[in-house]
C-alpha cells in the first residue's frame, strides 16, 4: 500500500492517536484497515474482532514497528518512549505500568486540534488543562457526551477526527494540512519539569503520589508545605510488615490521628454544639408523641462526617456505650494501602528495609489532610440537609470523598551516606476555602437544659421501652422512630 505522508506532520510530544487519524484523513483509509496494513502477523490473521490489546497507542502492541517506520520515515515507537520518559522518570521506579500515568479515554484540547495535534500532555492524567493553551481539556463528545477509548479503534469515531453522532473534532482542506504543526508556546514551568526529565534515568529524589489525586502544579512547585529529617533507627523488613502484629500497630496509628483531627473540631469549632450532637447521637426528643427536634447543622455535619469516614453502620449511637477503639477511616482504606504500598516499595529498593518513622508520617498527614476536607464537605450540605432530615447516597459520598482527597505528593530522597531521610509533604491548596456559617437553634440556657432531659428513642431504646408490648400505641411510637432513622440512612444507587 502506497500512502500519503510527511515526517514533518509528527510534531514534538505528539501522541499517536493523531498521527493514525491524520494517516486516516490523507488516505482515506479506516482505522482497522490502518491496523492491517501495518499490523504484526497476529492482527493480520484476527478474521473477527481485533482486542484492544493490539490497538493500544503507548506501547503499539499491534504494529510491526520496522513496517511503521519505514512508511512514516519516523520512529513512533521511539518517539513515544522518550516523551513518556520524560514525564514520568521521577515516578518510574514506583510502578511497573506507565498506562498507570496516562487516561484510558481521550481528552484533548479543541486550539490544539484545529493544527491536527493531540500529544501525550493532554493524556497525562496529572494535567487537567493544556500545557499549550491553558484551557480545560475536552473529556467527551460535546454533542453526545459519549467518550472517545484512546485507541486505534472506531467504537466512537466515524470519519477521521469526527464522533460517530457526527461532531466535529476538528476539520480540514488539503491546504490546511501545512498547517498541522505544534502550538508554539508551552507552559515555561511544565518544559522544564520535562527538560529535567528527558536525559536522566534514575532520579533522585523520588516522588510518592496518587495519579488522581496529584497536580504537575504541585510537583513543580518549589516549596513544601512541611520537611521532615528523620534517621533511620526504627526499620523493618518487608515480612514483617505484612505481619498481623504490624499492620494492627498500622492501624492504630491512624485511628490516633483521626482521633487528633476528631478532637481538635470538638475543642474548637464543635465546641458549643456538644449538647446537639448529643441530641441527635441519641435521638432525643421530649416524649413518646413529640416530633424530633430540628437538627443543628454543625451536629448533623459531625454525625454524618464521622458515620461516613468510619463507614458506621449507624449514625445514633446504638449500644449506649460509646465508640468503639478498634475503629479506623475505612472510607480512604485502599488510598492509605497505595500510598503505603508504594513507600514501602521505595524504600526496599533504595534502602533494603523499611523505615515506620516516614510510614507513619506520610499516613498522617493523608488522614489529617482528608479528614478536615471531608468535614468540610459535610458542612456545606449541612444547612440544606439538616432542615430536610435526609442524608446523601453512598454514590454521592464517595464523590465528595473523591472530591475531598487532598491533591499531596510527597518528595522523598535517602541520603545513603547518613543513613538519614529527607520527606517534603506538598500539598495544593484550594484557591478559596469557603466557610459555612449556620445558625444554632439551641444555643441558649434553656435548649441546652432540655436537651438532657429529653430522653433517647434510638431503636434499641424504643425496643427496651416497648419490651413486647405491641399496642397501637407502641407500634405508632415504633414506626415513626424507624421513618425518621431511615430519612436518614446511607442508601446505595444505581
């Protein structure tokens, strides 16, 4: 197959995706008849459905690559090696998969399309606008909001550069083809993280981060919010950190620090609307026909934020005796495992044994970090809720958990000679951090005083009350006790 193309319409940190539908556009050619022509022996023998697998663009799977670079008089492969290199060298030691950096659905920018460019910046998952222009990258079709797989593959693409509804990404005339080069200008700050990159193949120090919950902002950024020097005394190897006895000792170090961040919003912010959170704990109200009382939003956002964060199963308090210790912020349990995981990785492969100083501190500040966004997050729905009697689904929790997660990374480097640690904890701040201020119903002498002397309905209390008795009465009492717990259950939704 004889086809139409220039090296010069593959641009610097270009991805492939945009070279397979410039080679589509020129060529008139579909996609899979692209795969074939250039495909290895196993795709040319595929007679049904080609797999993803051999679609993938990051590591071309499915191309015979010598095939490839004599038609395009480029190294795509190489190409894509060297930009993806320089991107994420400083994590490359953390994890085996470099698909872990990159969307598996395209995002891209519309001024950048309009030169017939898409490049692995707009993939990177730690950019969430484009490094050429500064505007919000495009994450599905503007007209059907399907999203686009990054693949070499029609399931949502008809014509070249064009959704299968129809939309346009991007349109051009044969004039127009001189035209598909790179934006000019790039963000100075993202070229030089790139730059510092591109040549180096072990960096030091080394970056701990969460790909959806991190910011090429952040890593560029030069000062940390904290430093911490430790010297490696207290190491462990890696079997006994998978012991039972270590992981409880893990364990307990978190529920400290949730404790500290529980303690210091009861000290503080909480500290007048003890007696509401008690109310609403117990389930208090004046007598057998009363209604509940109107809930406080400070006691609701309490409540709630630590039913959430301990994933309770109740939000009253259903022993009459208190909470338990062995509780923990099982809401961001496999976030603290990751973060874990990959300290622990780093530090076997750098040092050979694992030092819970940094450990511990890292998790620290994780859950210090979340769990005050998280209130937060509770203290905004709060007002609206509260006077509702109604609580959020376990979809829309996990969204403000998600939304809560702190954007952090941690920069760590050994010093080998000392034996010593250095751990900077970055953390991106929110632009604008909105307070909620909402207006206590019981805040005078007299609501506080009959707040003790109401007496709890919980539905053990109720159920102790009634001790088998079912009359009308009762059954009243009973029924309206369970409609109001469940106005304010956790519920899942499809």
């Amino acid at each position: 197959m004889k086809i139409v193309w220039r090296k010069e319409w593959v641009n610097e940190y270009e991805s492939p995706w945009s070279v397979f539908e410039k080679l589509s556009l020129v060529n008139l050619v579909e996609r899979n008849e692209i795969l074939k022509v250039f495909g290895i022996p196993k795709v040319k023998n595929i007679k049904q459905n080609i797999g993803d697998y051999h679609r993938n663009l990051l590591l071309l799977n499915g191309f015979d690559l010598q095939k490839l670079h004599q038609a395009l008089d480029f190294n795509l492969l190489e190409h894509n090696k060297n930009t993806i290199h320089a991107l994420i060298a400083p994590f490359h030691a953390l994890y085996s998969s470099r698909s872990h950096w990159f969307h598996e659905k395209l995002l891209w920018c519309p001024k950048c399309m309009e030169r017939g460019f898409h490049s692995w910046l707009h993939q990177f998952k730690l950019l969430d606008k484009c490094a050429f222009h500064n505007l919000n990258l495009v994450k599905s079709c503007p007209d059907c909001n399907e999203t686009i797989p990054f693949l070499l593959s029609n399931k949502q693409l008809g014509y070249a550069f064009k959704c299968k509804c129809g939309f346009t990404i991007a349109s051009f005339n044969i004039s127009s083809w001189n035209e598909w080069t790179a934006p000019e200008q790039i963000d100075q700050a993202i070229l030089e993280w790139i730059r510092s990159n591109m040549y180096q193949l072990d960096v030091q120090p080394r970056w701990i981060v969460h790909e959806q919950h991190c910011s090429l902002k952040l890593l560029i950024k030069a000062e940390p919010k904290e430093t911490k020097h430790i010297e490696s005394i207290e190491s462990l190897y890696q079997n006994d950190y998978y012991s039972q006895r270590f992981q409880q000792i893990m364990l307990r170090n978190c529920l400290q620090t949730f404790r500290q961040v529980e303690d210091k919003l009861l000290k503080n912010l909480l500290r007048k609307h003890q007696h509401c959170i008690t109310q609403l704990m117990e389930l208090r109200k004046m007598n057998d026909i009363a209604e509940f009382p109107e809930i406080c939003p400070y006691a609701y956002a309490y409540v709630f934020w630590r039913k959430a964060l301990l994933k309770k199963e109740y939000f009253y308090d259903e022993n009459g005796k208190g909470d338990s210790s062995e509780e923990v912020p099982l809401l961001i349990e496999e976030h603290l495992e990751y973060f874990s995981e990959q300290i622990v990785s780093l530090q076997m492969k750098t040092q050979k044994c694992i030092d819970t100083k940094i450990l511990f501190w890292i998790l620290e500040k994780i859950i210090i970090q979340f769990s005050e966004n998280f209130f937060n997050a509770w203290l905004e729905i709060a007002g609206e809720r509260s006077k509702k009697i109604s609580a959020p689904s376990w979809n829309e929790i996990n969204e403000m958990r998600n939304r809560s997660f702190p954007i952090i990374a941690f920069k760590y480097n050994f010093i080998e000679k000392s034996s010593s640690s250095c751990v900077e904890y970055h953390h991106l701040e929110n632009e604008e951090m909105p307070t909620y201020k909402y207006v206590c119903p019981y805040q005078h002498e007299n609501a506080i005083r009959n707040t003790y002397t109401m007496k709890s309905y919980t539905p053990q209390a109720v159920a102790i009350l009634i001790r088998g008795d079912k009359d009308v009465k009762n059954k009243t009492l009973q029924k309206s006790v369970d409609a109001y717990v469940k106005k304010l259950s956790f519920f899942n939704t499809r």
